[in-house]
C-alpha cells in the first residue's frame, strides 16, 4: 500500500535542455524494461478506451445459465468463462479496464492537484508557510497509507467518489515533499540565482523557471502512483469501501467477490486479479525505467 | 485428507526452501478425520466446531443472533423444547403440560431431581424465579437490542419504560408446589407455548444470575454493554454441558456435564471456534482441523462431499423476500408493486444463487407450515406483463431506489449483492431505473428497513417456531414502518388467528391472511432453501434443527 | 547524542497533537456527526440529544477536544459499537497477533533479501540479477489479497499443507500468558503449541512479507552495488585481502546501512498490509478487526486503532533514527 511512501526516493534535479529529452528518449528506447512497460500501458488503455467495442457481451447482463455448482469455466464462446451471476467473465475484465483507468487518473489528478498546490505554497514562501505545511505533511505521512485511506472513505461514506478522494489524500503529502524538495534545490540552482541577479520577478521565476524544472520528478512519481493507485482502490474494494452499484465491474470488487468460489471456480478471481497485476505492473516498469532515463545518477 | 498441527506425532519439519529462517512444523500424517487416533483419548471424544462468529452473550434471555444461541442451547433448556429434526413441541424441563380451554393459563408439570451446573435445584421456584426476571427487566434491558425474544412473545414488562411497547402477555407465575408451574395470561394465547422453545427462554441457575449480575446494562440502549459476568463468564443452566472457558475471537470451549439428568453427552468437550468466512470454514474442514460447521456456502457443497465430508441439510424454514415500503407515492401504486413481482425472474435468481433444494417462494411463510395452500394469486415472470402494468400505472419513466445489506449470508439470501444484481437487471429490462444503496447489515442496514427508509429491500426470515403466526404476524398483523402500509383487513385476519384457539378456525383465517397478502402485494417473496451444514465423516448423531435448535449432546465421534 | 534524541522526541509533539486533532475532527465530520455514528440510522432526533447530552457534544469542540485527549491519555478509547467491549481491550487482545505476523514477515523479507540482493548485485548483469529485479518489481505490484488468494489455494487448496484460518489448532491445550502464541508455546514447555502457531504464521507472514522482500532485494542489490565500486574495496582487493574478508568485513557491513533504515520505514506498510493479509487467512489479529470495523462502521474503534498505529509508526522510526545514529555519528548533527 504505501509503496509510494517508501518509493519517494526524490529525483536529482535536472538541468533542463533539449539534448537532456532526446537523451533520456532515446536511453528509454534501448530499455527492454521500458519497452516492457510502455506495452503494459498501452493495452491496458487501449482495453480501457475500447472495452464497449471489445466487449463481446453485456457487462451487467447473465448471458447463459449458472448455479452455485456449476459455474463454466473458459470456453470458445466465453474464453474467461461465466461469472457467478452468469455474466461474461472476459466481458467485465475488458470493462474493468477502463474503472481502473477512471480511477486511478481522477485520484492520481486529485492528489497531484492538492500535493502540488501544497508543495509550490511551502516552496515559494518558505519560512513559517513552509514549516506549516511540512507539519502537516509529517502528520500525514505517519498514519500508514492503506489506514489513512480507509479512514478518509469511512468518512465521506460509501461510493466510488469516496475512494477516489480517500487515495487522492493519501498522494497529496507525497507530491508536497517532492515538490518542495525539488523547489528549494532549484532556488538554489545557478540559473535562478542568475535570473534573480538579473530582476526577473520572483512570480516568473517561480512559475516560469522553478515549476517546469520540478516537474520531471512529479512525472515519474505520477507514472509510479498511478500503478499504486490502482492496487489501492482494488484494496479498498476488498474490504468493502468501494460502489455502492456491486454490477460495476470493477477488478478489486470482482476479486473479492468471488474468493467464495476457491474450490468452486478459483479462476473467477485470478482474472481480476491478474488484470490488476498487468496494469499496475506496466505502469510500474515504465516510471522506474522513465526514473532511470531521466537521472543521470541511475545509469549504471 | 491432510491434516496439519494436531497430535504432531508424525511431525516432519518443513523448512522451505524459500524460507530461510522458518522452520515450521506442518502436515503431520494423513489420519483422515480429525480425534482420531490421537494419543490422548479424551482428544477423541472434543469435537471442534467452526462458528461464524463470536457469540454476543451467553445469557439467553439477552441474545437473538444464531451464534450465541448455539451455544446456550447446549448449556440451557426449556421448559418445552422442540423434537429432534423438527418444529413439534415436546417434552423439555417440563414433562407435561395442560392449556386452560380459555389458552390463559398453562400448567407444567416439571421434571424431579434436576440440578443446576452450580448444585443449585431446579424448581418451580426457580422457574418462576426466571419469569418474574424477564417480567421486571427495566431500563436498558427493556430495548429491543437486548431483550428482544421477551418483547416479541410477551409484548411488554412490569413496568413498561417506553410506548412502543405494548400491556405484556405476562400475568404471573405461581409455584404450586416444588414440582407445578402455573403460568397465567392476561390474554389468550395460541402461540406462547410454541414460543417458550425459543432459546431465549432457557431457564438459569437464580443464585448465579444474582451472584454475577447478570442484569447490569450499561451503555446506550443501541450499543449495550453487559457489565455483568453472567453471560460471559458464568453462564449457569441445566443442560448436558457447562461452560468451560472463552477467549474470544480464538475459542469457546464446553465441558460435559456429568451431572445431568438425562442421557449424557457422549463427548467430553466441544470447542467452538470463530472462522467468519463459509469458503474458509468449508477449507478448515476439508483440512481436517474442524469437525463441523454451520452455514455451508452452496458452491462449497461439491468439494466438500468430494473430500469426503457428510453434507447435513436442514430442511428450508425459512423465506427470502423482496419487501416495499410504502412511504412513497411510487410504492403506494398497487401496478407498480404487482409490475415489480411479474418484472423479475425469482426461477433464476433461486437457480443461480441457491443451492438445489431451494424453491421459488410464492407466500410469505414456508410451504412446509401448516395451513399453506396454493389457492392464491401468483405473479408469474412476465417482462411484457410488467411493461403493460406500469404504462397502466400512470408512473412515468419509475425509478427505484433498492437497498441491499452487505456483510451477511442467510440461507434465505446466501448473496444478497448477487440477488441485488440479478433482480436490477430484472427489473431495468422491463423499463424501471434502479438506484442502488448499501450499507452494513447489522446495525445499519437492519435500522433502515425497519424504519422503513428503503422503497425497495431485500430481508428474510427464519422461522422461530413452527406456527404461521411466526412468520405471517410478525411481517403484518399491525402497522410497522418497515412495510408502512395499512390495510386493516390484513391486521384483523392476522390477530384473529393469534388468539383463536380452535385450530381448524385457526387454518383458515391463516389461508385466508395469504390470500389477502398475495392480492395486496405488499412485497414478492422469492425464495425458500434449505441450508446446510458440514460435518467429517466419523461425526454422528448430529440432527440439525431447522429452528437451530441442534442439541450436540447427541453427536459421537468414532 | 542525548540532544539528537530530545531533539527528535520534540519533533514528534507537534506531530502526534495534531494528528490528534485530525482524528477528533474526523469523527466530528463523519455524515451525521459523532452521534449519528453511534448510532447508525436509528438516530431518532430525542436519541441524538440523548447521546449528546451524555457525551458532552452539546459543549464547544475545543472543550470536547480536551476532555477526548484527557481520555485517551488515560486510557478510555470508547467502546466497540460492534463488540460491545472497551476499543483498548480490543486493542490490546488483538495486536500481539499481529506483532507475531509482521515479525513474521519482516524476518521472511530480511532473511530472503538480503542474501537475495547481496548475490544479485555480486553476480551483476547475470541472469539471477535480472530476476531478481524483475521479481522485485513483480513484487511490489502484486496485491496482498490476490497475492494471499493464491497462497491460499496453492497450499492449503491443492497441495493440503499449511493451515490458512486461525492462530493456533483449538485442540492445542496452550497456556496464553503473554498473547504471543509462538513465544507462548516456549515459555509454557509446549513446544507442539509454538510450533502449530508458527505453522498457522506461515502462508500469512509470506503474504505480508512480499512486498517488504521486494524492496529489501532493491534496497540491497543497490546497496552493495554502490559499497563494491568504494575505494576502500578496491584497496583491499588490491591488497590481496581474501575475498571472504573483504565481503564480510567491508560490503556486507557497509551495505547494510541503508537496510536498517528501510526495516523501520515497513512498519507502516506491515501496519497496513495486515488489515488485507488477515482478512484473508481469517487471522484474529488487529488487521482483521479492523477490517471488521469497517464494514460495520464502528468508528470508535478506526479512530482508536489508526491513532494507535500512527503512535507506533512514529515511534519506530524514531528508533530507528536514534540507532542509526548509533551507528553513524554524522546524522546526529545532521
């Protein structure tokens, strides 16, 4: 769960320059791991964008006949099977895509949106601001992040809003720490010394210089949060806090589910639960090996 | 089957080659059943049984959930009991019994020579010691959280501390002599002597439930705290087994009681442990580290037989039913109720999410209950049927907010989120828009359909006793919130045929009451199944009660 | 030193009292108000001023505040709506299960990768190197639960080894003086009981110890990899130091460091990946019962039971703070 917390292993700052990009690309290109990823990513989206199109039948409709007993396995026509309500199983992973994919971008946004908002307020001002903030910030990061994300759900009660926001909070300090780590290292950096010498406003230095060079950081921690946020939002289904629709497919609900059916169909909850392993690891590879393109440090 | 943990006797030490620092000790012979062959005989006569839960209390007169009352059923008894397998009245601490032709006055005739687990004697006094107990509760005690079984059957206490409830049923108990009961009405009754075999009605030790208090309640009456020790440590009955000891969340164990008056025990121990979850109950006794287990997940069936294990059915006394509550405009349209029961497939929903054996419910009482008979009106699944009831209804484009619990399986309703989708499908094909709301069963899902907050709900009932008052009276014999509806036709049937004593007259005014119920629609009843139970395959002698009544005492091990 | 550890100590005050304020207001900000969350949906309007009245939330929030903290300095929690039974009770029987499981998993994650990412980084570029990062990435994404699933059916389903419900065998006749059932078993003579406990610890101590173990292997791989190209290793490689030396004495001490730091960072983690691990394996731990509590909205226990664990997460790295200063005297100024 709180992988994110033990993964903000700050970026070095980076000097910024069209040679860094076309470098970092073309580092990434030769990376099998990157490669790996980038493919990972890609067909979770495309399943995600596509699934109405994909779909072979209805996700929320029993399309053949089921008992508790007897519960078909894959077949020609059902390739991951019936689910225990009758429903197509390949269907409503297809579809599972694409909540995943709503959920972890609304709560990756949310919580990008607060952390940065928080992290520029600290960086830019500094003094007591900053010391407030990173208060703040601490006392959030030491509740462990599944229990504070469980607690933010409880709540605002129960529905997928809930959990989006819940993740979005338990992101928010990470991005703050980043953020302002990044833009203090920044305002101590040679060119903002020089643009300061010079009299550009502290506004524009802040917004045109300091932001757009913290940013690089935020991009691979954002890659890495999107897989946590998947994993999360599939945790907190499994302990019940998720729609309050139980037909929405959704991968960590499917997954809870039908544990039920261990020694019935145990295949019933390996589907979703590799999905969420697909997804979560593709965007995982990508931001470590877009963390390694784009630190020198980590060229080894 | 392999078993772990047990009499290590054949202990092999695992150490996995992935872990490096654990060695464990794991899958020790392959003994097929658990007790036996152990070194220990005493380990061959406990019989581990996986609950669901821990019990709430062992005081009967406080507890209404099934768990608590497994329990007390082996250290309790009632005056009447009910027969093995079944919903007869029969024998229990009393031997006989007379009914005043006016049904005002019972008279029991109690067993001799019974003693109490403390050496205490059981008496009339004792009998009556325990009535005016439950008469005279006051404060706390009264709600319906915590004395619920009282509240139900005798209305009402000595002093009655809030208006919901009514004048009681109780009109006093006398001890004729050491051995008489005489127990008066204020109102005849049909009922109470089916009802006094409720578990709640478990006659207790008087010196023990003055000496651990048993009747201190503190807390709100919606979160109620025992502070007592009766019910948790120093549960005292006549029944075939003591209490032994209880670390909640790991074990309860039962001794025998070689004191008893009957036939004893044939095991020396039951141990009862918590596993919540039916997959992993079923798993802990394939795995041979439980006996048996209540509740079996339908789909848990096949692998269970399949390892060997006997599969125990109780027979269905029970119904699941889709309930409204007509506080709405909506639900008040008697079209839209009656589109809603043709819009929906119960055939599949009973297929796809009951075990086999359970049927599609057509009343709001098992057919297996005396005085159920089919000559009423039945809503057949008819998508065009419901799309024409609701163009005559004059409701247009009808939504529908239906409440679902999560947190819960009954035999009635093994899946209620699973019943939930299939029914939403259901009824979105026949043109209704459904808007889904959840909350935990207990205690917020309970609360919000008694108070009838829900238009559309899923609830069921498992029989008590075997009367149809326990099913038909408790859903509709005066108005409730639940349903909120009034239909006096309805109420008076019902009431006539608590009080009349005459059973044919009784049978009719209950077939009379179904019909009238069928017409009305008040909700769709759907389903009514069996449930089952799991046992290894050397138990024997387990006769489930399907009131969950089951007396352990008859179990062996071989 | 002294300083560096009251310095710290001052550090965590701000920290927990306004953790503290969080956890109140958040109970006051639960729809409905604290009230209606005792109460659940039969909050009736006499009922809600009832419950008011009795629990002063009829007098200003600050006054409220201080009489909570009050509370929970001494001990008073509230009480589980659920069980019924004081939440530091509940605490208290719950949490050394889950002590016994994270221990578990932690010695699972240090015992497997350490060895794991010292021979990954020594065999750089080999096959067992890329394996063993790309199983750590596996790891890190693999969700507890699905990852405890298939623990579940793989061992206990298919091959019938391994227990997944419980603590302990009920048959096992254990003395429980201290709740450690493992230790338990060996101070009471009843080595059968110890090792049966351990048994039940096992498929629920991988489970948690997975992703810990991932980002061991990480942290150590990088680690040694970082201590092998110092200048000191050179040195004692051009020395003639034999390798065994120059392994124990120099990389494995140096590369270690780091480690330490990441053990009392996964506190939290193993916090958390408890409340999913023992759902799963039906382990009546403190995850388990917190889970409970969700589904039943008992919120005295979710504010209890979170604070509890921020208290302790705080207090371990500050542990193991004050041991890595131990250690390395430079942080101390630092």
């Amino acid at each position: 769960m709180s992988l994110s917390q033990a993964e903000t292993v700050a970026v070095a700052p980076e000097e910024t320059g069209g040679s860094l990009g076309r470098d970092a690309w073309r580092r990434l290109r030769r990376n099998p791991v990157a490669i790996a990823g980038a493919l990972l990513v890609t067909l979770f989206v495309v399943v995600a964008l596509l699934a109405p199109w994909l779909a072979p039948y209805p996700p929320d409709k029993p399309v053949g006949q089921v008992t508790p007993v007897s519960i078909p396995g894959p077949s020609a026509e059902h390739w991951f099977g019936l689910d225990d309500l009758g429903r197509d199983e390949f269907t409503r992973v297809l579809w599972g895509a694409r909540w995943s994919l709503v959920i972890g971008v609304v709560s990756l946004l949310l919580g990008m949106a607060g952390g940065l908002l928080l992290g520029l307020l600290a960086g830019a001002f500094g003094g007591w601001v900053d010391g407030v903030v990173m208060r703040v910030v601490d006392m959030m990061l030491s509740v462990p992040g599944l229990l504070f994300a469980i607690g933010v759900a409880a709540m605002l009660g129960s529905g997928l809003d809930a959990v989006m926001i819940a993740i979005a909070v338990v992101n928010m300090p990470i991005f703050a720490r980043l953020l302002r780590g990044q833009m203090l290292a920044q305002r101590r950096s040679d060119y903002v010394l020089a643009a300061t010498s010079v009299g550009v406003r502290r506004r524009r230095i802040v917004l045109g210089h300091i932001l757009p060079n913290s940013l690089t950081p935020v991009i691979v921690q954002g890659t890495l949060t999107l897989a946590t946020a998947i994993v999360d939002a599939a945790g907190l289904a499994f302990l019940g806090l998720s729609s309050n629709d139980p037909s929405i497919p959704e991968w960590g609900r499917m997954l809870a589910d039908t544990q039920r059916y261990l020694s019935s169909a145990p295949l019933l909850a390996v589907f979703p639960g590799l999905a969420i392993v697909i997804a979560a690891l593709g965007f995982t590879l990508l931001g470590e090996s877009l963390r390694e393109a784009l630190d020198p440090k980590y060229r080894r | 089957m392999r078993r772990y943990g047990m009499p290590l006797r054949r202990t092999m030490a695992v150490t996995a080659g992935l872990v490096l620092v654990l060695s464990a000790a794991a899958c020790g012979g392959d003994e097929e059943t658990p007790g036996t062959g152990g070194t220990e005989a005493a380990r061959g006569s406990t019989l581990i049984f996986a609950s669901s839960a821990d019990p709430a209390i062992l005081d009967p007169a406080f507890h209404s959930d099934g768990e608590s009352s497994r329990v007390t059923n082996q250290i309790f008894e009632t005056l009447v009991a009910t027969e093995e397998g079944g919903t007869d009245v029969v024998a229990g601490l009393a031997e006989s019994w007379e009914v005043s032709e006016d049904a005002r006055t019972y008279t029991f005739k109690l067993r001799q020579g019974v003693k109490f687990h403390d050496g205490e004697p059981f008496n009339a006094a004792a009998v009556c010691a325990n009535f005016e107990r439950w008469y005279n509760f006051t404060g706390l005690a009264q709600s319906d959280s915590v004395s619920y079984y009282w509240v139900t059957v005798f209305r009402g206490f000595a002093k009655n501390e809030a208006d919901t409830l009514g004048k009681s049923l109780y009109g006093g108990c006398t001890a004729k002599d050491d051995g008489t009961v005489e127990l008066k009405l204020t109102e005849p009754s049909a009922v109470v002597l089916s009802a006094l075999t409720l578990s709640s009605f478990g006659i207790a030790s008087p010196k023990a439930l003055k000496d651990y208090k048993a009747d201190e309640v503190s807390g709100t009456a919606e979160s109620p705290q025992f502070t007592g020790t009766f019910g948790t440590e120093h549960p005292v009955g006549t029944g075939p087994f003591k209490f032994g000891s209880w670390t909640r969340g790991d074990k309860l164990e039962l001794v025998r009681n070689d004191e008893y008056w009957g036939e004893k025990a044939k095991l020396s121990k039951i141990i009862f442990q918590p596993i919540e979850k039916a997959a992993d109950r079923a798993q802990a006794l394939r795995a041979g580290s439980v006996h048996a287990f209540d509740y079996a997940d339908p789909a848990d069936l096949e692998s269970l037989k399949s390892a060997g294990a006997q599969v125990l059915e109780r027979a269905p006394f029970n119904m699941g039913y889709l309930g409204f509550s007509q506080r709405t405009d909506i639900m008040k349209n008697q079209k839209i109720r009656q589109a809603i029961a043709h819009a929906i497939n119960r055939e599949n929903v009973v297929k796809t999410k009951y075990a086999a054996g359970a049927k599609v419910a057509n009343a709001f009482m098992p057919d297996s209950l005396w005085s159920y008979s089919e000559d009423f009106t039945k809503y057949d699944y008819n998508v065009d049927k419901a799309k024409q009831l609701i163009a005559e209804s004059g409701v247009s484009n009808p939504t529908l907010e239906f409440c679902y619990p999560s947190g819960v399986s009954r035999a009635y309703m093994v899946d209620p989120a699973g019943n939930f989708q299939l029914m939403k499908a259901d009824l979105e094909a026949a043109g209704f828009k459904v808007t889904p709301k959840t909350s935990p069963w207990s205690p917020d899902y309970l609360n919000s359909t008694q108070a009838g907050d829900c238009p559309l709900f899923l609830l069921g009932w498992n029989g008590d006793f075997g009367d149809p008052d326990n099913f038909l009276g408790t859903f509709f014999q005066s108005f409730s919130n639940q349903w909120s509806f009034r239909n006096e036709e309805i109420f008076k049937t019902l009431s006539d045929a608590e009080k009349e004593p005459d059973q044919a007259k009784r049978e009719a005014l209950y077939k009379q009451a179904n019909t009238l119920i069928a017409d009305f629609v008040p909700g769709v009843p759907y389903a009514q199944s069996p449930s089952f139970s799991a046992a290894a395959k050397n138990v024997q002698g387990w006769v489930p009660s399907p009131v969950l009544n089951d007396k352990l005492a008859s179990i062996s091990l071989n | 030193m002294l300083r560096f550890v009251v310095r710290r100590l001052a550090l965590l005050v701000p920290i927990l009292v306004g953790l503290s304020i969080l956890l109140f207001l958040w109970v006051r900000a639960l729809p409905g108000g604290p009230a209606e969350a005792l109460l659940g949906e039969r909050a009736t309007p006499e009922a809600v001023e009832r419950v008011q009245r009795l629990y002063g939330l009829d007098r200003p929030w600050y006054e409220q505040y201080l009489r909570w903290v009050g509370n929970v300095l001494r001990g008073d929690l509230g009480v589980s709506t659920r069980t019924q039974h004081p939440v530091l009770e509940e605490l208290l029987r719950t949490f050394p299960a889950t002590v016994e499981l994270a221990l578990t998993a932690m010695i699972f994650a240090v015992g497997v990768g350490v060895p794991l990412g010292y021979f990954a980084a020594r065999r750089h570029g080999t096959w067992l190197d890329h394996a063993s990062v790309a199983g750590s990435l596996f790891g890190i994404t693999i969700p507890v639960f699905f990852l405890g699933y298939m623990l579940k059916f793989a061992f206990a389903e298919k091959l019938g080894i391994l227990p997944t419900a419980g603590r302990q065998d009920p048959l096992m006749d254990a003395e429980h003086p201290t709740g450690f059932y493992v230790l338990d078993g060996l101070v009471t003579g009843n080595p059968e009981a110890a090792l049966d406990a351990l048994a039940h610890l096992i498929l629920p101590g991988i489970a948690l110890g997975t992703i810990p173990l991932a980002i061991v292997v990480r942290i150590t791989r990088a680690s040694v990899l970082d201590v092998l190209h110092e200048d000191y290793v050179r040195t004692a490689e051009a020395k003639g130091l034999r390798p065994a030396t120059i392994r124990g004495r120099h990389v494995l001490r140096n590369a270690l460091l780091p480690v330490v730091t990441i053990v009392g960072l996964q506190v939290g983690l193993l916090l958390g990946g408890a409340v999913l691990t023992e759902t799963v394996f039906a382990f009546p731990g403190f995850g388990k019962f917190m889970a409970d509590s969700i589904t039943a909205r008992d919120y005295a226990v979710l504010q209890g039971f979170i604070l509890f664990t921020a208290v302790i997460f705080v207090l371990v790295n500050l542990l193991v703070d004050i041991a890595y200063g131990l250690i390395d005297p430079r942080v101390r100024t630092a």
